[in-house]
C-alpha cells in the first residue's frame, strides 16, 4: 500500500480526519436513538435500530482520542460479527485519498490507538488523514446483547 490512493468516506472525528475505505461503508444516515449498555467500554454509546437489526454503536471520537465527540453522523460500517455505526462528526464525503502504511514514523500511533484499526495515514491538506479498518474492537458481549434484542424484537 506504499503511496496508495483509496476511494473512502471521509469525516472528522473531533480533531482528527478520518475514512473509511468505501467498500467497508453501508449507508451514512443522521443520528439515531441510541439505548446504552452497562458494562460496556466508553467508546460504546450503546446499541441503536439499523434497517430493523439491533447494531452497536461506537464513538469514532471516544476511540482514537479517549475524548467523547460531537456526533453529527452515523457511518454504517461492516465489522467482524454484522453492521457497527460508527457515532461522528460531519461526512465530508467520497474523496480519493492517498495513504502509506501505519508503519515507519507513524508507527507510534499504534501506543496511542490499536495497529488492528488504523490501517494508513495519509492527509488532508496540512492535516493528517487516519484510514481505519473495519471496527473490530465491539466487545463480545456487546454482540451477545445485540443478537438477544434482535432475538427479542
């Protein structure tokens, strides 16, 4: 992926730019209720309804900076187990950006967030640009509570 340029939604979560590869992405959509969950880490706002199936939803913001965000948007996005929305601030939308491997002198990102999702670092302008990968950091039992109230609707 050395000096790749990847189509992917771009938004901003808090300071940062961000994106997701736009083969990862399902729907962008406003803001939806959201029911919390005990127990959950703090990136976890809780879970939400999308196209009729229980989803959790996950704080981009909260994730990378350990800050709670402004949440403009949802981006519905594939991960391991279903459909996670991730909770942002404003889509700027489909951009081609162009990304080099987390590795090298951006490798001591991986001490501030997980190597597992930032998959590339790129910019915007004179501002650096995060690629994420598919959000795999939903916890097992976020999953478990999802599928009972899937089960239960």
């Amino acid at each position: 992926m050395v000096g790749a340029r990847v189509t992917a939604l771009v938004f901003h979560a808090g300071p940062l730019y961000c994106a997701f590869p736009l083969d990862e992405v399902v729907e962008t959509m406003r803001p939806l209720q959201t029911r919390p969950l005990a127990g959950t880490p703090p990136y976890v706002r809780g879970l939400s309804i999308l196209r009729g199936m229980p989803s959790p939803v996950v704080d981009v913001t909260h994730l990378l900076t350990g800050e709670p965000g402004e949440i403009s948007r949802y981006v519905a996005v594939r991960a391991g187990r279903g459909v996670v929305a991730c909770a942002t601030g404003p889509v700027l939308g489909v951009q081609e950006v162009e990304v080099e491997p987390a590795e090298g002198p951006t490798a001591a990102l991986s001490g501030v967030v997980s190597k597992a999702l930032i998959a590339a670092v790129g910019r915007m302008e004179t501002e650096p640009l995060v690629l994420l990968r598919g959000i795999r950091t939903v916890p097992d039992e976020v999953w478990e509570a999802a599928g009972s109230t899937g089960a239960a609707a």
